[in-house]
C-alpha cells in the first residue's frame, strides 16, 4: 500500500503544466485563462493575465506564442489563437485598473541597469512590494527595444498605467560603467542592458537558466543581454525580481531554475477536432468569438482517470486529492476518534480496474483503495453495514443451503464446472443448461456451487478471504486437481490472481470451440455485447462470446468502452449500500452508453441493465434459449432460494442415492403476503423476506409485538447479525400480511436485557 501512495505522490501526473502554459515564458495558465474567456468572464480573464505578463498590453502585442506549437488542438482543428485571446482580454475588460497594493514601504533599495521591457518588469514586480527601486537608462526615454517593433503609444501607455500606482526613480542618461559604484550603494542590481548590451564582465551560474545570479555577490542578470525575444524578456524581468526578492530576505544567491519539459500525457481518444474560429482582418476577436474560440481549448491536463473511471468522475476527485483524503481517514490528526472524510469515498470503489488501464503510468488507484479498505477494516473503523448483507450472501453461499460438491464419477475428476455463487442465484437455469451441455460433451465433469470469496475481499475482509481460498484449494486438491470451468468472470479473475495454481477455462470458451448449437435465430437484430470489467483482460472470453452472439445471427454493434477499457456495471465492490446515490448513477450511465440492448456474460451485469429496463440478455439466454430482453431480475430473497432449488436439483440429477425423497421438494416459500411494490422496496434495502419472517415469529411467540391503537397492526423488532429489522405487518389466514418493513443500525434495548 505504501508503494502505491508513493507512486501517486511523486509520479502521478495530474498536476503537471499544460503543454501551451510549459511553453509559454511567463507559465500562464493558460487552460484557465481560457476557461475563463469561454463563460465571457473577461475581468477574470484579464487579471489572470495581467498578473502573469505584468505589462498585459505590451505583451499581447509582442507575444510569439510559443504554446501554439505544441497546442494538442495542432492535430485536431488548428491551434488555439491564445496571442488573439490576449489581446481580446486586454480590447474588452471592463477594468484595466492594475491591483494596488496597500503594504509598508521596505527600506532595502534595489537598482535596475537598463529601461526595456525586461528591466521595466523587474521593476515593477519589486515596487510592487514597496522596495525602493532605481532605473538607470542610458538613453533619454523607456522601452528599449520596443521602439523599433511597437508603436510608442502602445508600450508608453502601458508603462504609465502599470506604474501609476507605484513609487520609483528613474534616471536617464545614465550609461554605467563602473558596477561597483551600484552595488556599494543598493541592495541588489539586475543587469538589463539588452541585445549587445554589456555584461560588465560577469561570470553567471546556470547559464542556461534566465535571469542568472552572477559571480558578483546580489547582481543578477537577464533579459535580452542573455538572448531572448521581447516577450521573454519580460518574462526574465518578473522572475528576477522574485530571485531578488528572496536574495534581500535570505542573502542566497539564485538563478530561476532550468526550464523542465512537461511530463503531461493527454488521453486523446474521445477528442473531436474542431476548426478554429476566423478573426477579423486584423486578427482581433469580437467578444463572441474569443469565447467561442477559447471553448476549442481542451484544457489538457493528465486527466485519463478522471474522464474515465466512474467513481473519480463521480466524486470529482483526481489520484493526489484522493490520496491525500484517504491517508487522513486512516490516520486521522484528531485524538479523539477516526476520521471519516474519505470512508463512503473508499467504499465506493467497484476495484474494476479501469484507472490502472488508462493511466499512462499504470498507476493503481483502485488497488490503493482496496489495500485502504483492508485497512479500515483492520483498525474496525470501516460501517459494518456497508458490507454485511454481502458478507451473510457469501455465507448462504459456502454453507449447506447452497453449496455442492457433486462428481458424478465418483471420485476424481478431469474437469469441474464452477458457475459461482450468481450465476445460479440469478437463474438457476444458466447453470442446469450449460451443466447438462458439458455432461453431454464429457460425461465426467462435476459440478461445485460454492463461491470465489470475492465479496470478503470486496469487504477489506483479507484474513477471512485467505480462509476461505485455502479452503477451495483443499477441496480441488482432493478431488484430483481438475479443470475448473467457471462461469462467471469474477471467479476467473479471483483464481486467477489468488489461486493461480489452478487450472482454468471459461465455460464460453468452451462453448464457441466446440460449435455448440444455438437455440436463439436474431435473423440479423442489432445488439452490443458489454464486456464486465472482471473480463478486461480476458481476450479470449470477449471474442467467444461475440462469436456466440454472431453464430446466433446478432449484428454487433461496439460499444464506447469494451474488451480492456470495460467499465464496471457497478455490481463490482458490492458499491450500492456504501454509496447508493453513486451506483445508481453508474448503472443508469453504464445502461445509457448505447441504444442497442446489450449481451452480456455476467449474471450481475445482466441483473443491474435489467432492473433500469435496459433491453438485455445473457449470452447463455442466446444460446440456450432461455429469456427474453425484458425478463425481470430476481429480487435478493429470491436469488437465495434460487441457490437452494440449484442444489436439490443437481442433487437429484448428480447425486440421487445421497438424499431422501422428501428433498426433492421445494421448500415452501415463507408466509408472507407482500405487495410487489413492498418486494421491490425490501429488494432493494437488501432485506431478506425470510429475515422479517423470523423477526414476525419470534414476536409472535415471545409476545414482544406492539400494536396500534386500533389494534389492527402489529410492529416487531429484532436485530438480525448487527442490523435491527422492523416489520409492520397483520397477521392473516395464509400467514402474515406485511405492509412495511426497513432496518437501521441502531440497537433497540428492550425492558430485562442487558
């Protein structure tokens, strides 16, 4: 886990500069400026910039935009026009007023040799902060070499407006010749003296870094002497003053550092281009047409998890604010307690993969989370109640309602098929049909219903998980180490990555090898197959799976994320009680990414679409014929006595001689009237029927029922692992009829218990 933080905090790349704003002298922001621009926000706009460039107009005018070199739009339209931008900030803001700064004058003095742009700058930065400052300009008048690019009322006007807020002194006429005079007098010296200016002899550390700190102890210089454009200049200016600034507070000499490339890496994909918006003859925007342009800057930025991980999207939170919220839940600075900025956040988390596999630099965050969630777990500071119906699912799953192990041979086998615990849970026919078509192409597969462990280690239950995968081992130790051909994805993933001893094939695979017989004839339907993320790697999966569909007659149409970019359904982490709001979102926005409905090959992913009425099928509905587009997904009570008829019946078509006759039977179903509106809310608050059955007996018979004041409704209550169950209900002929029920974690002390 340590490794993984590490590596989001010094290689993720989320914050590194844009490639326009890295090329450009002055580190504009350029994506904000933008951003700014584009919601005709002009006074925002023109002050970021102004405080970037320190001289706006001039700057605008000379500018040679660099960023329109490397602008990512190059490709895809035509570069963004920002120097047409500038100029529009600078033509429309309703205030070019500069900031005036209200500080105490500073007694240090500092002495600038040259009046350009480059000196002007640094000038201006240090009067902001109320040094005392002397230019010194050889000639009669400012602006150096702008005189002979610009026209005088641009740059003159601009320096007044610049300065008229601030105290300096300037000297014209003034050649200096002799730099000791400077530096026994002032503080500090910058040498601005321009193209062929002089250098006074000065040896400079970091050359290749501008402005220098010089041999000569508080000089420093820059500007065009050191090569340059106009605009760099300036740019050289406003860093030495910074340089000088920290040199009269510390007495340390700096050069500005070597300029670093950006590191950023742009996801392009998704990215339209778009044509640029034309600008008048003189290459100046109307209002409308700055903003329109600046909405054709994409604001780069290393953002591939973001835009494509549905749980960063989600919670607007990039890997370096997410580590930075986790590491503080988990080691919270308060004494009193945990913290809890970042628990439902780590919760929610389906572990699908996705981050890694658009990360550029295969950061993990979503093992990061997983490895938190062990974490909380371990300290007991993560809500049971996030994880605890799936924990008691997992439980119902591995105990004797529901688990089998059935070898129809006797004793060792070649191959075991291994559905998992929701394939059969969401319809036991999936698992009747492809067993009997496995047992038709090999008579000795066994069958083993009993669960991979995903829902522990979904619950940060790391040490119960163990248990549990040494159990499994144990048990396919024992039955000779056979295939394990499973049908589901999850489990594939799990051996895969747990007990990578074990032999595995998926039952799809299968399937499109051997050239089985397809029930289903689409006649050329449109459809689109959605891979479940616990597939992403698994090519061989994907492509049986279109070739199932195709042999069916589908015409298949792709989706927007597949094959390795598959998104999770939201099924994944067991999400939907730690964050509800969030897996609905997820689940309506996976269901929404095509018109076509969909194939899938994860029970899970076909019972989210087909709870939100997304036309979907499985793919073993196609090729054995077994549901429609529409058909409902089971409710949980009902996925639980779907495991329990799955394991009499392959009892009694496996193993006849084990059991007795009475068996057979389908246990009856609970005495309960409930409305289907009712069945739906208790589904989805993850409220067992057979749990509020109980808690209605055992008031019953303890006499621990309340009653309302006309006597016609009875309320219980009991806790129920560590969740306390309500029911409302009236007890009628066929049992009792429920008329509401819900749960919360508080705990109800009744009269006589401790």
């Amino acid at each position: 886990m340590n490794e993984i933080r590490e590596r989001i905090r010094n290689d993720c790349l989320e914050k590194e500069e844009a490639f326009c704003a890295n090329a450009c002298p002055f580190h504009l922001d350029v994506p904000e400026f933008t951003r700014r621009l584009s919601r005709g926000a002009l006074s925002s706009a023109y002050r970021l910039y102004s405080n970037a460039v320190g001289f706006p107009a001039i700057v605008a005018a000379v500018c040679d935009e660099p960023c329109a070199k490397v602008c990512a739009r190059g490709e895809m339209g035509g570069a963004v026009s920002i120097r047409s931008l500038e100029r529009a900030s600078v033509d429309y803001t309703p205030n070019a007023k500069p900031n005036q700064y209200n500080l105490p004058p500073k007694s240090l003095r500092a002495a600038i040799v040259g009046a350009g742009v480059s000196g002007l700058a640094c000038a201006l930065r240090l009067a902001n902060k109320k040094y005392s400052v002397t230019i010194f300009e050889k000639s009669g008048r400012l602006g150096g070499h702008l005189w002979d690019i610009l026209s005088p009322e641009v740059f003159l006007d601009e320096f007044r407006a610049q300065f008229q807020y601030e105290r300096y002194e300037i000297r014209y006429s003034r050649n200096i010749e002799n730099l000791a005079a400077l530096t026994s007098e002032y503080d500090a010296v910058y040498i601005a003296t321009g193209k062929g200016g002089t250098d006074f002899g000065l040896r400079v550390f970091m050359p290749e870094a501008a402005p220098c700190a010089s041999s000569e102890q508080g000089v420093f210089i820059g500007g065009r002497v050191l090569g340059g454009s106009a605009a760099e200049s300036a740019a050289h200016g406003l860093r030495a003053a910074g340089l000088i600034e920290a040199y009269l507070k510390t007495g340390n000499m700096k050069s500005a550092d070597v300029h670093r490339k950006t590191r950023m890496i742009l996801d392009r994909s998704g990215i339209k281009p778009e044509p640029p918006v034309k600008p008048s003859a003189d290459g100046r925007f109307s209002k409308e047409n700055a903003a329109q342009e600046a909405a054709r800057c994409m604001g780069c930025r290393c953002d591939a998890c973001h835009r494509h991980c549905g749980l960063l999207r989600y919670f607007d939170k990039f890997p370096k604010k997410a580590e930075e919220e986790v590491h503080a839940t988990i080691h919270p600075g308060s004494l009193d307690g945990d913290g809890t900025i970042a628990t439902r956040f780590i919760s929610s988390c389906n572990r699908c993969g996705l981050c890694k596999e658009v990360c550029p630099l295969d950061i993990d965050v979503g093992m990061f989370l997983g490895k938190s969630h062990q974490v909380m777990r371990e300290k007991g500071a993560m809500p049971w109640v996030f994880h605890e119906f799936w924990l008691r699912d997992m439980e119902h799953a591995v105990g004797e309602p529901s688990s089998l192990i059935a070898l129809p041979c006797g004793g060792a086998c070649e191959a075991v098929f291994f559905p998992g615990c929701q394939l059969g849970a969401s319809d036991p026919g999936y698992v009747l049909k492809s067993y009997d078509w496995l047992r038709s192409a090999r008579s000795d597969v066994g069958v083993w219903l009993s669960c991979c462990g995903a829902p522990a280690m979904w619950a940060g239950e790391a040490d119960s998980f163990a248990v549990h995968a040494r159990t499994l081992r144990v048990a396919w130790k024992e039955m000779g180490e056979p295939l394990m051909i499973l049908g589901c994805p999850s489990c594939k993933s799990f051996f895969a990555e747990y007990l990578p001893e074990v032999k595995t094939a998926m039952l799809y695979d299968i399937l499109a090898s051997s050239g089985c017989a397809i029930a289903e004839r689409a006649e050329g339907a449109g459809a689109s197959v959605f891979d479940p993320c616990a597939a992403r790697h698994d090519s061989s999966a994907q492509e049986s799976v279109r070739a199932l569909a195709a042999s069916a007659g589908y015409n298949l149409a792709p989706l927007p994320y597949e094959r390795n970019r598959a998104q999770c359904c939201s099924w994944g982490g067991h999400i939907e009680i730690a964050a509800p709001n969030y897996s609905k979102w997820l689940a309506n926005t996976r269901a929404g990414e095509s018109a076509s409905p969909y194939i899938v090959y994860c029970s899970n992913c076909r019972d989210v679409f087909a709870e939100r009425g997304k036309p979907v099928k499985h793919i073993l509905d196609v090729v054995f014929g077994l549901g429609g587009w529409s058909r409902l997904p089971p409710s949980a009570s009902r996925r639980r006595r779907n495991r329990e008829a799955l394991k009499r019946e392959l009892t009694r078509r496996v193993l006849p001689e084990s059991i007795k006759e009475s068996e057979y039977m389908e246990i009856p179903a609970p005495k309960l009237l409930i409305s289907d509106e009712l069945r739906e809310k208790i589904s989805e608050s993850r409220l067992l029927e057979e749990d509020l059955l109980q808690v209605i007996e055992t008031c019953e018979r303890e006499s621990r029922a309340l009653t309302d004041e006309e006597g016609a409704r009875r309320f219980a209550v009991m806790v129920i692992g560590n969740l306390t169950h309500w029911a409302e209900y009236a007890p009628c002929e066929e049992g009792y009829r429920l008329f509401n029920a819900y749960s919360h974690r508080m705990k109800i002390i009744t009269e006589g218990e401790p």
